[in-house]
C-alpha cells in the first residue's frame, strides 16, 4: 500500500494528462468549439507560435463569453482566459494543488524547462490523489515563496509531526517528509537567490551545479531540527576561469547559508556548507577528494567521509550528483583497508546497554544525567553499520531503511536480520521523534535524550531489544571488517 504522504514526493507529470487539446492564437471561435465538442474536451490551450501557453478556453467561457456575443469567425483570444496560470511539469503536485484551489482554477496546463506545454493537469485528478485528511496539511506547507513565507513553512513542522504522528503514522515517514519539507525549502532558497543574482547584474551561473545536503538529510531522516550540511557539486572548468565562476558561486553560498538561517536551518557549528571551499568543488575535484580521503585515511579524512558519503542533490543538476555517487560506492567497495579504517574510527559509538539487559544513562552531563542519548547510543551506530556494509556490497541506497532492504535482497542480512533492525530503527526514530516533540511542547531544549521513567513497560522492553539487535550486528561486522572474532 501506498504511503499516505506519498503525496508530498509526487511530481506534477506524475499525475498530467497528455498533451491536451491546444490551438494556436488567431483559431476562430467556432472551430474551437467544434474541436472541443468531438474532443469532448472541457478546455483547451491556446498557444503562441513556440507552442508556449499564453490563454486557456473553458466550455464556460465559450457558454458565457462566446456564445450569442461573439462571431464565429472571431480570434480565440477574444473568449480566452489570460494570462494563463500555468505549472512546470518537475514542480510538486501538492503545490499545484494548493494554487489550483486558491485561485478557483479547474484545470491548469503544465509545461517543460522550456516553457512549452506538455500537458495538463486537472484538479479532479490531484485531489484523488490526496486524501482529504492531507488538505489540511497542504495548506500549510504551501505558503507563498518570500523568505517569511519558508519561515512560516518551517514553523508549522512540529505541529505537522505532532499531528501525524498523533494519527499513528511511522515516524520513519514523518522524518521522511521533514526531510522532503527542508530540501524543498533549500530548493526554493537557492531559486530565490538566482533570480536575485540575475537581477542585481551578477548574471546566470557561470557552469552547471547541483547543491547537496549531507548527513540526516541526505539520508531522509531530519528530525526537527537539523543544521545545515551543504554543499555545490560543480561542472568542470578550465583553471583560468577559477578566480570569476568560485567568486559566483560564493555569493550564491554567502545568499543561501544566510537565507536559510533566516528560514529557520541553523548555521553549521562544524562549518559543513557550500561556504567552506572543502564543500565546494568541481566534480573532478570531488572525486580526487574522495580518492585521497581513501587514500590517507587519517581520523580527520574518516570524520569527513562520515558527513560527505550520505549525501543527495536537493536542487540543479541531479546528474553530476549521482556520478559522484556511483564513484563513492565503487571507490569504498574496493578498498578493504578503509571500510576497515571506518569501522574503526565508529568503534566507540555502542549503545545504551550494559550487564543483565540493563539500560545505560548519562552520567557526566548535568543536564541530561539519567537519560539516554538516542541518536548517539542508538541509531548513529545501526546508521554507521548499515553504511559500511553498503559500500562493501555495493550498495548506492542511501536512506537507512532502504540500505537495510538492499542488503537483504543481496543476502548480506537474512530475514531475521532485517526484521529486527529495521523494528529497531523505527522503535528509536519512534522515541526520539516524540520526545523532541514533547520538549518544544514544553518549551524546554529540544534534544536526543529520553528519559527511561518517560518509557512504558512494552516500550522499555522493545527499546532494550533493539538494542540487542543492534550490538548483534557490530559484534557481526567486526569480524567481517577487522577479522577479530572477540
């Protein structure tokens, strides 16, 4: 069955009808009508000489405009509807649903890169594939595009969690749309900021980019409150350009990272950001980086392919993005040394379980002595397994659970296995995603600590086998990577 906010990841072409019926400026009305009736066609588009859409004729405005007021033999213009409200066929169905409603639009024609229509899109149609109970939730996720509308976007997350996760929905799927909520918002930063640069006199970009995100968010798991991970993935230049295209895109880095804190994605304590030249290169320079990350494998190198290697493209050329993927993968599977120098340097992160089954709390930290630290003695260490054994398999899925059913399709996890560390990872994600939900509620500081007392006796139990499941597979990955069995 198909997740209820499948909604939200589904393209316009995903739900278009073909090409519709189209005429070009200057059609007589009468033709029009004819057209329309053996079409049985409720509107059509009326196109410039470049097949770009410029106004649309609905059966109503051929009843009310046409009809008894207008000759035959008069241009279609004079009946049309226009401008014409149109979307680009790669924009989000639920935001073409919110436009469709708030304009009273029934059927809006969509259009490629190029502007030229493709097809269009009917409002019946996207409202099947929205549960009523999501419309709600659109709205508010569908604010206008200026930086105080993604404000407001990024605000309304926690209610959005609380109200989903309230109607029992997976928490793995609450991050999942978290995740898309953020990206989307950093797609719209960046496309803000273009057509600024362009106005202001700093031109078009100079070469192809894409812009990526790391960490939880390249892996589809934000909470609430992720940082900014970012980077650009640029085209290759020549190195006399270097001084003109780097000055480019800094600006565009100095915009976006702003803009986004405005937003409301924090600044990167570690400065993981396009800001930073570490984060920003060409895809050859990338892919040297990648080499000699392998290469050297020092404590700074393998900190560093930790953030960068769960990384997607969020906005630009998806292209260069997933060649550098597959180099990650094919680079990592076929270097033992460093998938073992990896493990290695993620030894230290186990979890919260000592002797007899017994639950291990903070102890050092005052602030947070008797809870438990989900992420870093929970899903950080099923997340550095399940990344290490994809690279050695091959493996190019990057979201936690979709590594998990990758490496069970190729028999690396059996059945058991998967079953038991996937519950695992949704169990915490379940904990972590209501406590964080519980401390803003509260108005307290927003964390990955859970309280033990805060647990029920069924919660504690599952919470405890997860953990076993968990140094079930470090115990089982340290033989395979290092060769030591005890």
């Amino acid at each position: 069955m198909e997740s209820r906010i499948a909604i939200f990841s589904k393209l316009v072409r995903d739900c278009m009808r073909d090409v519709p019926l189209a005429v070009a400026e200057g059609t007589p009305l009468g033709e029009v009508a004819q057209r329309m009736e053996a079409a049985s066609a409720s509107s059509t588009t009326v196109t410039d000489a470049e097949g770009r859409p410029v106004g649309i004729v609905t059966e109503r405005d051929i009843t009310r405009r046409a009809a008894f007021k207008l000759d035959a033999t008069a241009p279609v213009e004079a009946a049309m509807t226009a401008p014409v409200s149109i979307i680009v066929e790669d924009e989000y169905l639920y935001y073409a649903i919110a436009r469709m409603r708030r304009r009273g639009l029934r059927h809006m024609p969509v259009v490629g890169a190029n502007r030229r229509l493709t097809g269009m899109l009917n409002l019946h149609d996207a409202l099947a594939v929205a549960s009523e109970t999501l419309m709600g939730q659109i709205d508010i996720l569908t604010r206008d595009e200026s930086l105080e509308g993604l404000k407001l976007i990024k605000a309304a997350q926690v209610e959005l969690a609380d109200q989903l996760l309230g109607e029992h929905m997976p928490a793995t799927e609450i991050q999942a749309l978290l995740t898309h909520i953020n990206n989307d918002i950093y797609r719209r930063v960046v496309n803000l900021n273009l057509d600024a640069m362009t106005e202001e006199g700093w031109g078009e970009a100079p070469v192809g980019f894409a812009v990526i995100v790391m960490g939880s968010g390249g892996r589809g798991e934000n909470f609430l409150y992720p940082d900014q991970d970012n980077g650009f993935i640029l085209e290759d230049y020549p190195d006399d350009r270097h001084a003109d295209i780097d000055a480019w895109f800094i600006n565009l880095a100095e915009r976006m990272t702003r803009d986004l804190g405005i937003v409301g994605l924090p600044l990167c304590k570690g400065f993981v950001m396009a800001t930073n030249p570490l984060w920003r290169k060409t895809l050859s320079q990338w892919k040297e980086q990648v080499r000699l990350w392998s290469k050297k494998r020092g404590v700074t190198a393998l900190r560093l392919c930790d953030i960068f290697f769960d990384f997607r493209p969020v906005c630009g050329d998806a292209e260069m993005a997933d060649d550098l993927r597959r180099f990650v993968t094919q680079t990592a599977s076929g270097n033992k040394a460093f998938l073992r120098d990896m493990y290695e340097d993620d030894v230290e992160h186990i979890v919260a379980l000592g002797w007899f089954s017994r639950l291990l709390t903070e102890q050092d930290d005052e602030d947070f002595k008797g809870r438990i630290n989900l992420k870093h003695t929970g899903t950080l260490p099923l997340v550095e397994a399940m990344r290490l054994l994809s690279f050695r398999d091959g493996v190019e899925a990057v979201s936690t659970l979709g590594r998990m059913d990758a490496l069970k399709d190729c028999g690396t996890l059996n059945s058991d296995e998967h079953d038991y560390l996937a519950g695992a990872f949704r169990h915490i994600s379940h904990l972590l995603l209501r406590q964080q939900i519980a401390d803003f509620k509260a108005g307290t500081t927003v964390s990955n600590y859970v309280h033990p007392d805060t647990l029920s006796e069924r919660e504690r139990d599952m919470l405890v086998d997860s953990f076993k499941a968990i140094r079930a597979l470090r115990a089982k990955i340290k033989g395979d990577f290092t060769g030591d069995i005890f």
